[in-house]
C-alpha cells in the first residue's frame, strides 16, 4: 500500500481544489494508493472531491494570507499570525515525523505549506511541492512594512529548500526557494456544459446571457450587487449569496450543480482573480472578468498571462465596485475567441509523485 500524506493550505479552496484533482489522478494510476490529507479545509470538502482512498487530520501548519475581503490582505494580522504557527511547528515536528513512521507514510506532498519539509525531511521520506507560488515568495514583500516578522522567512525558505521536487504549475512565480524544479500544464478539470439544466433549473430564459460570479469565501461586500438587475440580458449564478439579493442572481448549491459545471456553462467567470478562476477559465474557454489584487505577488503573473492570452479583462476596482463593466462584459463574450486549454497537469504531478515514491523505496 502506497501511504502518501498531503499537506493543504487551508487559504480558500484553490488549493484545495487542484489538490483534488491530482488525488484523484493518483487513484487512476494505482489502486494501491491511500492518502492522508492534513489541513483546516473542512473534511466534507474532500468526502465530496476525493475518489480514492483517504482519510482527513484536521491541523492548522500555516495561515496563507488573512484578508479583509477577497482581494484585501491584512498584511501585519497575517505576519504576527504565521509567526506563531511557525514556532508552534517546531514543537510539532517530532510528533509529525515520529506519525510518519508509525503510519508508513512513503511520500509526502504540500501544496503549499513550507512546515511539509521539515516532517519529511524528519522523517527521512522523499517530498513534492505543488504549487505555482510559495508563501514565502507572498510575504516578502511584506517584510519592507514590517520588518519586524523578517525573521520568519529564512526559515521558510530553508523549509521550501529541503523538497525533493518542486511541480511548478504554469504559470508559476519563480519560486527560488526550491532547489529542484519541474514545470507542469495548468492543472484543474474541465467541467461539463449543462447550461440547459441550469437555465430550467432557475427559470432562466434559455435566450438570456449567464455569468457565473466567484467572490470567494471572503466576499466582496464593497460591491453594489443589486445593480446587477440592470444588465437585463443577463442572469447570473454563484455559489455563495450576494449583499442585496439582486432578482437575477441565483445561488447553487453543490447539490444542484458542481461548480465545474457552472464555470462550462457560463458565458464568461467574472470577480477575484486567482489560480483556481485562472484555470477555470482556460480549460473551459469562458471569458474572465477580474479586479486586481493589490500585495499578492501572484497576481501580477496571472494578470499578464491572461491579457496575453485575450482570455481576461481586469476591471479597475471602482468601477467593478459599482458595477460599471456591462459594456466590457458584452465584448469579453462577443470576442468568443478563447480556445479551451488542454488540461493533463493532474496527470502529470500524479505520476511524478509515484515514479518519486518508487524511487525512495
């Protein structure tokens, strides 16, 4: 029995979501493979996502960024935070490694707390970073505010530099701290169109536009929502409720539809720019519409690849705020030029991770 143990950050629910899709890829290359996941996402999460074998610890390794809202990082609260996780890791990391061994655990994987390479370098297990971004390369920035917390990022960088093999997702930041690098496709899962279903689901006019809205879990409050009312073309879904309650939103629940489904079926994805978005957009070849994210270094790299790409539009946050983006949102979905990405980087990380097991054996 292959026992992989697979460190999730628990900073929304992209991580989360690719994490998922390379699990359940491992599951389609062995069925002798059996994964504990370690994180703060909440175990119904993965009781929903996962297809293979797994079992669920919940711990808290790292704290990603705390926010105001979705796109606002409280940049001190998120220092002083990680500073404490980081000295309670310490004298976790013992325990963690002395886990390892009495649960055989062959391989560990993160995506992408630092602390997951101290366990297996402890452990003496081969170890694989998921990611295209590292804390590290998020907080340095940070640093220059505050210097005070700069000593924290040695020590992560230290960690990040005992993995056996970073998988660089495209499109990654350099992520310097790794000492082995190997660059994978974007990964994510393509969903299927149900765009009938939806439509009769909700009493949607088959004639109308649909926008699927992700606010992510921290919200975007500031937004008037309920202007949304006067794009009458429109009817728009999401699957967390928005402030105003505006007549032509509909909020689904994974029950009725998953959100990979939503994302193929819309006419274009419009709120926070991040991985998960990214990718949804591309392999489903929908249209993004996206406001900027200040202090979060991956947004830069995500921001040009999609205007390279012509598959995104950022909105400037004032204008996204009060809902003054019918005409750009229009445009997006009349250029109907996005060729859907070739998915397959799931695949690929899965096999990485058991050619890297194999190897340590």
């Amino acid at each position: 029995m292959t026992h992989i143990l697979y460190y999730i950050t628990s900073h929304g629910y992209g991580h989360a979501v690719r994490s998922a899709a390379v699990c359940n890829s491992l599951g389609m290359l062995s069925d002798d493979i059996r994964i504990t996941v370690k994180s703060d996402v909440p175990a119904r999460f993965f009781e929903e996502e996962l297809t293979v074998p797994h079992s669920v610890i919940e711990g808290s390794f790292d704290v990603g960024c705390l926010q105001r809202d979705g796109i606002t990082v409280l940049i001190e609260e998120t220092l002083k935070t990680y500073s404490g996780i980081s000295a309670n890791n310490a004298l976790l990391l013992d325990d963690e490694a002395r886990w390892c061994a009495d649960n055989k655990v062959g391989c560990i994987v993160s995506d992408i707390t630092s602390f997951a390479f101290d366990v297996a370098d402890k452990a003496n297990v081969p170890s694989i970073a998921i990611s295209n971004f590292t804390w590290y390369d998020i907080y340095l920035p940070y640093i220059d505010r505050f210097p005070q917390y700069a000593p924290v990022l040695p020590a992560m960088a230290d960690q990040y530099g005992k993995a056996t093999l970073a998988l660089a997702l495209y499109p990654s930041s350099p992520m310097l701290a790794f000492k082995n690098k190997m660059q994978i496709p974007i990964v994510g899962k393509k969903g299927q169109n149900r765009r009938a279903e939806i439509f009769d689901r909700f009493g949607i006019n088959h004639g109308k536009r649909l926008g699927l809205i992700y606010t992510g879990n921290f919200g975007l409050d500031s937004v008037n929502w309920r202007r949304l009312e006067n794009f009458r073309g429109w009817e728009f879904v999401g699957v967390y409720p928005l402030p105003g309650d505006p007549k032509n939103f509909h909020t689904v629940t994974k029950d009725q539809f998953r959100y990979g489904e939503l994302s193929a079926s819309a006419d274009a994805i419009i709120g926070k720019m991040g991985y998960g978005v990214f990718s949804e957009s591309l392999l489903n070849g929908v249209p993004l519409i996206y406001l900027p994210r200040e202090d979060f270094s991956e947004f830069p790299i995500l921001d040009a690849e999609a205007k390279r790409l012509g598959s995104g539009v950022c909105i400037d946050a004032k204008k996204f705020a009060a809902l003054e983006w019918l005409d750009i949102l229009e445009d997006a979905v009349a250029m109907n030029g996005i060729k859907p990405a070739d998915g397959g980087g799931a695949a690929i990380c899965a096999s990485e991770i058991i050619k890297l097991f194999n190897c340590g054996r």
